[in-house]
C-alpha cells in the first residue's frame, strides 16, 4: 500500500490515553490507519442507509403505503383462496 505522510494534531488528553490503551505491538500510525477506516466503512454504509432510505420514501410517495402482506400468507398457508 502506497503511503503519504500527513501532520495531524491530536488533543493531548487523547494522545496519552491512546499511548496508555495501545498494544505494545502496534504502532500509533496503525492504530490511527485502522481507526480510521473504520470510520469510513460506517460512513460508507450510512451513506448507504440514507440512500435507501431516500429511495424508500421516494417509493412511498409513488406508490402509497402498502398492506401487510401477513393475513394474506396466513389464509394461503391454510389453503384459502388456493388454485391448486
């Protein structure tokens, strides 16, 4: 993976508990790089959720609230209404 090096200044509160919680293992620039896409997978999939729901209600306007489906797969499974 290619790399730049970047500046970013941290709260210095936050810098000695990371210091403190960090694995002996890891370095601060992976803890940072790990962290960080992190946050862009949860920021990609709400971006994601509010699409769908965007769309959802996009739908709904379009096409009216629709009923639920629930008695109506009850009364087939109990042989109502079937065209066997």
């Amino acid at each position: 993976m290619e790399r730049e090096a970047l500046t970013i200044r941290f709260p210095s509160k936050l810098l000695q508990k990371v210091r403190v919680l960090k694995r002996d293992d890891e370095s601060l620039n992976d803890l940072v790089v790990q962290a960080l896409e992190k946050e862009m997978r949860w920021r990609c999939a709400w971006a994601a959720h509010e699409q769908i729901q965007t769309i959802r209600e996009q739908v709904k306007q379009r096409t009216g609230v629709h009923p639920d489906p629930g008695l109506l797969i009850r009364q087939l499974r109990e042989g109502e209404g079937r065209r066997d």
